[in-house]
C-alpha cells in the first residue's frame, strides 16, 4: 500500500537515497520517505533539485514492481496523471502534463518526477516527487511556478501530501505495463503541446517533429519528415517554431 509507512525527516541529502537504503534493509512496496530540506536533491538528466525548507513538498516512493524494470515507462506519467488531477482539484488554470515527467500550470513547472530503478536480488523502484507548493516565483527557476499561485485556496502541504497518497495508491492498485485506450487518451487531454511542432533532445540528438499522442506503453508519438516515431526517452526543450 502507498504511504505504509511514511518516514518524515527534516533534512537529509535526498529522500531518493534514503528510499534505497530501507529497499537494502526490507522495506514494503509503498514505502515514503518524505523530507521538509534536501541538501543534494536530484532531478532528472543529472540537474538539483533545490527547493527551500517548508515550502514545497517532496518524497519519494519506494516500489518493488512486479514486472520487469523497462516496462515501467508508463508508470510515471501514470503518476504525472494522478498529480495533475489533484491539482487541478485546487485550481481552475490549465494543468498539463509534459512528457514524460513534468506537470504544468498555465505553461509553467509545478511539479517533477524522477524514476530511479536497481537490480540486485529484487528489483526496485524509486519514484522522486517534487512539487512546488507556495514557493513563491521569486524563488524559482524561470519557467516554474507554484500550486498555490493558481491555487483557489490556501494549499495546505500535509492536506495536499494526504490527497496525493489516497490517489497514488488508487493509481499503483490498478497500474498496468501498458496504459488502457482510455487512460492514454485522458493523458492525452493534458499533454503539452500536443498536435504542436517540438524540439526533442535525447543525448546528443535533436528531433523535430509534431506531436501526435502517446502509445500504450509511455512513449511519445512523434511525425517527424512524414514518418511516426516512437519516443521512449528524451526531453521537449523547445516548443513550436517554424519549419526550415
Ligand atoms: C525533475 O523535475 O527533474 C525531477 C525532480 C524530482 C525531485 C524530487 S524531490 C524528492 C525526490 N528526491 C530527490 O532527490 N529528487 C526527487
């Protein structure tokens, strides 16, 4: 079950470690690790992840999934999914979803997802959520905002991390490899930029092409020189521009 237990910490490096180690000393599927201050918060393609103390949520979920490692692509947008419906709970602004890990507010970055998987003698998951709660825009990166900027009340982070657990659970119970027809297409009604013409940088390589959905297992479905592509990796960083 998602959230039994829940470790709190004031400060540690990042709840990602944390959640390794309790994996190495036996802890269950669905363990949390949540922190207040990570000193060396991690995202994804090697960045920090900084967010001051108390004013955004962040932690980590521990998983012993039961199906081999690579097929877990679906699992974070699944996830992505479940935060942008609860935020959208909070508020009337756009909530979208920018493949494969961030949720967006009005365009702007709420909140990012880290997977981070090991083999050893079983195989483990851990699922890194951060999400900007009341930090105010001052504070962050251009191009990120909080919940509670678009928020239509006063975002409480325990009430918020509650909402959160309720749904993740909900969401791993059923979560299968391959996404249903239908949670594809209500992915798809959030996803950024969909139908627009992107840049992709996966390692050194740019892909331009036009999104055009996403397949049952994650990946994204680019038209790129009239030929659809499967994207399993990689990052938008760039939105619609002219052709040539
Ligand atoms: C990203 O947007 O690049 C992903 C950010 C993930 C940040 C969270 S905060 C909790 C967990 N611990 C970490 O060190 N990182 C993740």
């Amino acid at each position: 079950m998602i959230g039994r237990p829940v470790w709190r910490f004031t400060e540690v490096a990042s709840t990602q470690d944390i959640a390794f180690r309790l994996a190495e000393l036996g802890a269950p599927h669905g363990t949390i690790v949540r922190a207040d201050y990570q000193t060396a918060g991690r995202g994804r393609q090697g960045r920090k992840w900084d967010a001051p103390a108390g004013l955004s949520l962040m932690f980590s979920v521990l998983l012993r999934p039961t199906c081999p490692l690579h097929e877990l692509g679906s699992m974070s947008l699944a996830v992505g999914s479940v935060l942008a419906d609860v935020f959208a709970s909070h508020t009337t602004a756009p909530v979208q979803i920018k493949w494969p890990n961030d949720v967006l507010i009005d365009g702007r970055k709420v909140s990012g997802i880290l997977m981070q998987t090991r083999t050893g003698a079983s195989s483990i998951a851990v699922l890194g959520i951060g999400i900007n709660v009341s930090t105010p825009d001052l504070l962050l990166p251009v191009g990120a905002t909080s919940l509670q900027a678009y928020a239509d009340d006063p975002v409480d982070t325990d009430v918020l991390f509650s909402e959160l657990i309720i749904a993740l659970d909900r969401m791993d119970r059923d979560w299968q490899p391959l996404l249903r027809p239908d949670e594809v297409s209500q992915i798809e009604a959030r996803l950024w930029q969909n139908g627009e013409l992107v840049s992709l940088l996966d390692a050194e390589r740019e892909i331009v092409g036009r999104i055009i959905g996403l397949d049952s297992s994650g990946g994204l479905r680019l038209e790129s020189n009239g030929t659809e592509r499967i994207i399993v990796s990689g990052e938008i960083v760039r939105g619609p521009r002219p052709i040539g």
